[in-house]
C-alpha cells in the first residue's frame, strides 16, 4: 500500500534562481573561520557587491539573526539564527544513522513497515526514512520528504500530543483538513485523542491519513526531553488490525526508548505508559 493517489497536489517544476537569495548566500559565505568578523565594505569587496546593496542584505540577515552586529566598529559576525539552523539539520542526521538499526529491528519484529517522521514547520510533519515490511503486500511510504498536516494519521498524533501549548492550541483552532473519512477533524475529539496518547504512550490510527492502512506511532526525545520525531508500524487493514497494533505497541516503545537514550534523553525512564499489550 502507497500514497500514491492520495496526495492530488502537482509537483511543481523547480523554481528559478532567486537573486536575492543568492546574494544572501553569498554574503553568509564570506565568513570563514579565518574570517569571524567583517564590515560592509569587507563584505562588499568579497562578494562585488556595491556597498548599499551589501548594506541592505547584511541589514536583513541581522533581522533574522542569521548576522549579529559585533562592538565595537560596526562589525559583524554570523548569528544565532544559523546556530538554531545547524542544530536542526545536525539533529535530523544523528537521528537518522541512530535509528536506522533501530529501525531494522523493529521491522523484523512486527514484519510490516517501520517509518520515521519528523516535525517540519510548526503544523507539519514529514517522512524522512522507511524500512519496508518483506511481504509482497506492503505499505510502502511514497511520498517521503513531503509536508503531512500534522494532525493526520498516528505518527503525526504522537509528535502532536507532545508540543508545547500553545502550538497545540493554534493547530486545534483549526481548520482541520480530511485526508480520508475517518480524519478527526473535530478539535474536541482531536484533544480528547491527543491526551489519550498521553496516557498511553502511543497513538493509533485506523485509515485516518491513508485509506485501507492501519498504523500505530510512538514518539522520540532528544537530550532536552523535547519531542523530535515518532516511529510507526503500519501496514494493509486486509492484514492489520487494532488488536495486532496493540500487540506491536511493546515493540514500538521499546524501540522509541531505545532511540530517545541514544539521543540523550531519560523520558522513558522516567514515564513507563500503562498500555495493553495483547488489546
């Protein structure tokens, strides 16, 4: 099983250059470590840049954090923006090398897909990696990299159920779109599912994001005990059903434990989930 027809939306053709950002670039790219601090007219001089233009792109740059002006003599060097930036992409890729034995395990365990979803943005989640179950009838994740409303399907629920408040709050305020007929779309019922993740420890969904695919979600910490991604279990309705979730839920939070230690964090130390192994 695929998401292939599921997701109407055209590919768009590539976009062309932008010059703006090219120049943004390129600014970025005249600080090395042999270069920490530059003025304009340094900045101007390394890129060609006339000195207004450089100006106004440096002023820019600051405004995002990407550029912090250094005291004194009007300097600058690059900004916390990119550090925040670094983090992300340096965290996106020691949890996929961290997780993919993890991953395998998983799979060989419950013998259907094991995929890994990460936050993108504040109201998206996406697929970043999969290993595919061996039997010929599989789910088989098709749409890897793309932005998924965050509260559809069970790995979207189980990042969901743990960010903070007030992101909760917006994305409940709605509109909540319908993937398939049994998206929850009502922001009671979505509250009342996303506590319940709480309680359990993981979330569940019956065809909520794909027709005829059933999957089951846990999440993953990071050192600083934030919510950075879930791993799923899913696979066909014709083979799956909620009480063979159920009994995978012991697996999946096995495997989530494992990789949230491997990432620094001691939630599941501290919170073992009351779940009922066997439905």
């Amino acid at each position: 099983m695929s998401e292939k027809g599921t997701n109407n939306r055209k590919r768009s053709t590539p976009p062309s250059r932008i010059q703006s950002l090219d120049r943004a670039v390129a600014v970025l790219n005249t600080f090395t470590p042999e270069r920490v601090q530059l003025g304009v007219t340094e900045i101007a001089r390394l890129t060609g840049l006339s000195r207004g233009t450089a100006h106004r792109i440096v002023a820019n740059l600051e405004s995002h954090q990407l550029l912090q002006r250094v005291q004194p003599g009007n300097r600058y060097a690059l900004g916390p923006g990119l550090l925040r930036l670094a983090h992300s992409a340096r965290v996106r890729i020691n949890l996929q090398e961290c997780a993919g034995p993890i991953m395998t395990r998983l799979r060989d365990e419950t013998n259907e897909t094991v995929g890994l979803h990460v936050v993108d943005g504040r109201f998206f989640r996406v697929v970043i990696d999969q290993v595919e179950s061996r039997h010929s009838i599989r789910r088989t994740y098709t749409n890897l990299g793309e932005p998924i409303p965050i509260h559809q399907g069970a790995p979207g629920k189980a990042i969901l159920a743990h960010l903070p408040g007030d992101v909760q709050q917006k994305i409940l305020s709605g509109p909540l779109e319908a993937a398939t007929d049994n998206t929850i779309v009502d922001p009671e019922l979505l509250k009342r599912e996303l506590e319940s993740v709480l309680d359990k420890g993981f979330a569940i969904s019956l065809a909520e994001r794909v027709p005829e695919v059933f999957t089951i979600a846990v999440p993953v910490f990071d050192y600083r005990e934030s919510v950075v991604a879930s791993l799923s279990v899913t696979g066909p309705s014709s083979r799956v059903n909620k009480k063979l979730l159920l009994e995978f839920a012991p697996h999946a939070l096995k495997a989530a434990k494992d990789l949230s230690l491997m990432l620094g964090s001691t939630e599941y130390e501290n919170h073992s989930p009351d779940y009922p192994p066997h439905g």
